[in-house]
C-alpha cells in the first residue's frame, strides 16, 4: 500500500469514508478472467472491491444489458461476457436520502 494525500469518498449508503492510500496494478480474476486494476484502500464492509468508472474507462466500448445483469466487452483482444449475480438485487433508495444528496452542494 501506498499512502497518498488523504480524500472522502461519499459511498452508497450516505456515509463518507476517508481514503489514506491506495495499492497500484492489483491483478485479480473475474469469472476466469484476469485484471489488474488501481484500488483505493477503503475501509467498509458488504463488498470485497469496488470497481468504478476508471477501470471501466480501461475496457473500452461496453454492451451492457441491465436487465439481464451482463456486460460484454473486448479485453486483450479476446470478446467477454461477465454475468452479474441473479439473486442480488438493489435495495431501493429512501426519498430522504436522495433528497439529501440533491440538496447537498459538494
């Protein structure tokens, strides 16, 4: 781990969390592929990793078909189909919550 210039990062349940570093060219796999990725050090729990928009911006044009929970996209010159989880679903947003987050200059 790095230690870099600390930052909050607003998270989906409201909250905000400090970030205080940061490991680079992190390989991991994802249904049998492998990727490496830049992943701030965060400390929440429900989830193991987030990938956001920058690692997305790194595979290029993707389909994604939200109803059917897929993205396909070229990685390394190979076409991949990643499938998300079927019996995972969203918790709906409180109104008072999305009402803060509007209101809320940053």
């Amino acid at each position: 781990m790095e230690k870099i210039m600390s930052f909050l990062v607003d998270v989906g349940n409201g909250e905000r969390i400090r970030s205080e570093g940061h490991c680079s060219k992190v390989k991991f796999e994802m249904q049998g592929v492998e990727f490496e990725a830049y992943f701030h050090i965060l400390d929440f729990s429900g989830a193991n990793a987030v990938l956001a928009v920058q690692w997305l911006e790194k595979l290029g044009k993707i389909v994604t078909d939200h109803k059917a929970l897929t993205m396909e996209f070229t990685y390394r010159g190979q076409p991949i189909k990643l499938v998300g989880a079927q019996n995972i679903r969203p918790k709906p947003t409180q109104s008072i919550h999305l009402q803060s987050r509007i209101f809320t200059s940053p």
